[in-house]
C-alpha cells in the first residue's frame, strides 16, 4: 500500500516538474511583453528600468531557475498589470471559483438525483424519455452558449437576476463568500446553474441506470413484501445504493467543474481564477498565467492522488497490478 | 460471357438475395429513424460549410457589399437593396445567414482537420504501444492516462497560453488534446486483435513489423475507431468554439461559429438576441447531429450487438 502511494506521489511530483518547465519555457517564447506593458512613447531609460525590475533582461534558463526557486517560497513573480503578487492574486480569487464549483456540486444532485430517480422508475414514459433527451441535449449544448442565453432571457428580456459579478459578500474565516446573503445568492443562481449543466445530465443518467438495476434487486422486493410504502422504499432503499455510483463520479468530476468554471466565469463576470487567467492571457500578463497554470496543476494532481489512493483501497487489483509492472 | 449471361448464372446459382457487408450496415443504420433524420442534416451541413460562398445570399466579408445602414436589422427585415436578411445583421450590417454559412465552414474546416491529424498520430502511437508492449507501451499508456486525468479544456488552455494565437496553433491545441483517446482505442483493440491467428500467420511469412501493423493490424483496428472520431470531431468542434468564444481561440480573420457567438455577446445586453442566438443553434445541430451518427455507428459497429 504504502510503495503504491509513494510511487504515485513520485508520479505526481515528476507531473508537476515537467509542467513546470513546459509553462515557462512556453510562456516565456510567445510573444513580448515588453512591447505590451510599456508605454511606447516612454524613452530608452524607462524602459531598460522596466525590463530590468521585471527580471526580462536575463538568460531564459537563468530566469527558470529563480523562478523554481522563488516558487519554493511561494514566490510566483509580481503580476505586470496589477504589481501585486501573482500567487496572491490567485489565492485571493480562489474562493470564488470553489464556491461555484461547490454550488455546481450541489446543484447536479439536487436536481440530477430527483429527475434520474423518476426516468429510472418509469423507463418507457414519455415524461422520462424527454428527460433522457433532455439530458442529452445537455452533453451537446456548448456551456458558454447557454449561459449567454440564460442572461438573454433571466437578465435581460425578464430582468428577474443579475448578470455579472459575485453581488454581496460576507465574510467567513477570512473567505468571502457571496451564497449567504440575499444579493449574493441572487448573482450565483445562473452561473452555478450554467456550471451544473453537464454534470446534471451526467448525474441523471447514473441515477437513472442505478435505480432501473435497483429496481430489480431482492433487498428492493423484500422491502415491497414487507409492505413499506412506495416513498419509503425509493428514498430510503433505492436511492441509498445508487447514491455511491452518483457521489463517486462527482467527486472525479469535480476537477473538471473547476476547469470549466474559467468558461462560466467568463460569461459571467465572476471574479474567479479562471476569469483571472483569461484576462492575463489577453494581457500578456506572463507571471499570472505561470501562477495559475501551476496551481490548477497542483490542484489536480492532488485531486487526482486522492482518487487513486481511494480507488486502491477500494479495490486492491489496481494497486497490485501496478505493484507488478 | 456477356452480361446478361452472367446474371443469370449467378441467378442460377444463388437465387437467395445476398446481403453485402455495405448493405446490412446500411440496413441495420437505417432501423433509427432520428439517426437517418440526424445522417441527412449533417450530410447539409457539410454541404453549406464546403459550398458556403456560392450559396450564401450574401458575402459578409466583402466590405463593398456590406452596408453599415443595415446593421441591427431585425431577422425577416429586408435590406435598402430587397435583399431579405431571414436571420437579421449584426452591428457592422453582415447578413448573419451568411457569417453562419462562412463559421460553419471554419469551424468544420478546423474540427475535421484536427481530428483527422489526431486520428493518424494517435492511431500509430498506439498501434506502436500495443504490438511492441513492455516498456514502450508502459511508457506511451502512462502519458496518455496523465493527459486523460487532466480535463480537455485545462488542456487546450494550458497548450494556448504556452503556444499562443493563431489557427494553426488551435490545431495544434486540438490535436494534442484529442491524440490520447485515439491512441487509448487503438491499442484496445490491437491488443485482442494482436493475438488472433493471421497475425500470427503474417509473423510466420516473415513480414516486416511495419507490414503487420500498417497492412494487418490497423485496418482490423478501424471500426471502434470510426466511432471515437466522430465523437471527437464533435468535442473539437465544440472545444474550439469556446476557445474562439474566450477570445483565446481563432483570430478575427477567421470568423469561426464560437467568435460570431462572441460577437454577439457585446449587444446582447443591448436586446440583439439574434446575433448571438442563431450562430449558436447552428453550433448545437452540428454537434447533435455528429453525437447522434456516432451513437448509431457505435450500435451498427459493435459486434457484440450484431444479430
């Protein structure tokens, strides 16, 4: 068990390293940020001063190694635009993003769950064939599109919801949060639900499947012969087995929920990472985009060992077949 | 022997109709009928998108045709020359049935080309992986299961901020995105298909390695292959839309479906709905009807489902 685990931490820490370089190398040969973040009418002197406070005068490798360094103390280089600290800036965004990933979350159970449950019990009626359609319009329909529609008809043509932005916020153990006032709640409804959409037909699918097999299981049988109400032996029987099919995927998918809140966030408004990074890369902003580029790497290879560490313990043949190679 | 004689000694011979392999995977497509309805609209797509500066009722891009007077029209409202705009102008007064026709073929253009390119790559990584085994295909299988656990959209957007803008290196994007599916399929299949008999036949003759691979073992490796394309030109399609959306993706010479949607977005908030809305119900028949023919093929081609 343990050589499983150190063997994928070693994994995880080459996946970062060579993440690493290719990020900085790369980053570093496109384009000039000297041209994009001087005033083109300042003089020779100004210049020289800029490129030498940003680090570009030196040799590429040379910059690779500060860089490594630096990011060791947590150090991730001053942003062009804002000349504050990359990594700062990042951390600061952060819980936004997560807590519209977690709203996403929550929102692919609550209504997935529901809708998946009922199409699983009744296979063949039109009500549950239009919600299987539906939940494959949902895996074809473009997140970015949606969300424009959505601020189309909610914001603009009935003007029941804000647009942009997180509205509100309080603070809790230092974070901002916006879900827990009035206004807040208000500007999370639409991207959180824009978010949730893919999840929401996946999670309806899994629950469908899971119920249509639970259906037919004796513990399911014995609890009707018991003479357990219909209610009780779908909320309570039913729904406790599919939850951990439901709860697994989501808990892979969540990775994905953050990687594709930079779209949602976009749409949106909302001052997250993601919105962060596209902004840095119409900016040329180098040191924002390395930032973010290595924490959302760090973020999923610890996702990701996670997963795998559980995945061993629940099942010993992926471990063992990895012991043998 | 003339024609006619040959039919009917064939008659004579055989007088029960017999299928080809072409018409049972015709027949056996054709039991769906929203399949077929799905087959026919994106047989029309590939027809607008190939042909679309000969059908187009108007060039959106020739700037001595395009009026700023008829810019925010109204779809159904017709222009100062009676040319009618059935899906209304956007802000610079383009023909929006027009741009559509023009993004369709760019984003085709762009979809089709990455997938065919990620096809071959990744099709031959993985047929390497899976005949030679040990530790090459240890290697190639680890890479592609690390990409795999990085959603497709981190991906592109890692590889954009590092390669920057430009069509050929969205296409690059896109192929580096899509080759580990493509290399993953393969290798499934030519690692059952390796150990069947004509392989092993084809290894006897003393053929060369890339003989058995190229010449043996891939075309027996197609049809799953066939069906991951086709959904992967699909999420490239897609994939590329929302990079052009994000203003990371094509530049704005190449207006593709994904940047038509982005220009929309900026009046959007001024009530323009159409600008923004058909370009994109365009992008979602196209990614429909794609998601909708792979589904069947996968159906059709599955052995395991054949009756």
């Amino acid at each position: 068990m343990s050589v499983f685990i150190i063997r994928r931490l070693m994994q995880s820490v080459i996946v970062v390293a060579v993440m690493s370089l290719i990020v900085f190398v790369g980053v570093n040969v496109v384009g000039d940020p000297v041209d994009m973040l001087i005033n083109p009418e300042a003089d020779q002197a100004e210049i020289e001063r800029v490129i030498r406070d940003l680090g570009l005068d030196r040799p590429l490798h040379e910059q690779y190694l500060y860089f490594v360094g630096n990011a060791f103390e947590g150090d991730l280089g001053k942003s062009f635009v804002f000349g504050e600290s990359a990594l700062k800036l990042i951390v600061q965004r952060m819980p936004a993003t997560f807590e519209l990933a977690f709203s996403a979350l929550l929102m692919a159970i609550v209504i997935g769950v529901p809708f998946g449950v009922y199409a699983g019990m009744r296979p063949n009626a039109i009500s549950s064939r239009t919600i299987m359609a539906g939940s494959i319009l949902g895996f074809s329909l473009p997140t970015f599109w949606v969300g424009l529609m959505m601020i189309m008809v909610f914001a603009v043509m009935l003007g029941w919801l804000p647009s942009t932005g997180r509205g509100d916020t309080v603070e809790i153990f230092g974070i901002e949060v916006s879900f827990l006032t009035a206004d807040g709640l208000s500007h999370l409804l639409m991207p959180a639900l824009n978010l949730a959409l893919l999840k929401i037909s996946l999670v309806i699918r899994l629950a469908r499947a899971g119920t249509r097999e639970a259906m037919h299981q004796d513990y399911v049988k014995f609890a009707r012969a018991k003479g357990l109400s219909e209610t009780r032996v779908i909320l309570v029987h039913v729904l406790k087995n599919i939850m951990i099919p439901v709860v697994t995927v989501l808990g892979l998918e969540f990775g994905s929920l953050i990687a594709f809140s930079v779209v949602t966030e976009t749409v949106f408004a909302w001052p997250g990472m993601g919105k962060l990074l596209i902004d840095a890369l119409h900016n040329l902003d180098r040191p924002i985009i390395v930032a973010y580029l290595m924490m959302i790497v760090l973020v999923f290879v610890i996702i990701n060992l996670i997963v795998d560490i559980f995945y061993s313990v629940l099942d010993p043949r992926v471990r063992l077949k990895d012991a043998g190679q | 022997m003339s024609d006619a004689a040959e039919q009917t000694t064939a008659h004579a011979v055989d007088p029960v109709k017999v299928e080809t392999p072409l018409q049972r995977f015709v027949s056996d497509y054709a039991d769906n009928k929203i399949s077929v309805v799905a087959f026919i609209v994106l047989v029309g797509i590939i027809f607008i998108a190939i042909f679309a500066p000969w059908i187009s009722p108007t060039d959106p891009y020739d700037l001595a045709k395009v009026s700023i007077f008829d810019s925010k029209l109204e779809p159904g409202t017709k222009s100062m020359d009676g040319v009618t705009f059935w899906l209304g102008t956007d802000s610079a007064g383009r023909d929006l049935l027009s741009s559509i026709f023009y993004g369709l073929r760019i984003s085709l253009g762009v979809g089709v080309m990455s997938g065919v390119i990620a096809l071959c790559i990744g099709s031959a990584i993985g047929l390497i992986a899976a005949y030679y085994g040990g530790r090459i295909d240890t290697l190639i299988m680890r890479i592609v299961d690390i990409q795999l656990s990085f959603p497709a959209i981190l991906v592109a957007l890692i590889l954009i901020s590092v390669l920057g803008k430009g069509v050929d290196k969205v296409i690059i994007a896109l192929v580096l995105v899509q080759w580990a599916y493509y290399a993953r399929t393969v290798r499934g299949s030519a690692l059952v298909e390796r150990n069947k008999e004509y392989i092993e036949a084809a290894t006897c003759l003393a053929l060369g390695n890339n003989r058995i691979v190229f010449r043996h073992l891939m075309p027996n490796c197609l049809p799953p292959l066939i069906v991951v394309g086709t959904v992967q030109t699909a999420h490239a399609i897609s994939l590329e839309a929302t990079l052009s959306f994000l203003g990371v993706g094509l530049p704005i010479t190449e207006p593709s479906l994904g940047l038509l949607i982005a220009n929309g977005f900026e009046v959007m908030l001024s009530g323009l709905y159409w600008v923004s809305f058909f370009p994109g119900i365009a992008l979602l028949i196209t990614i429909v009807s794609i998601n909708l023919v792979g589904d069947q093929l996968r159906d059709v081609l599955n052995p395991r489902l054949q009756k």
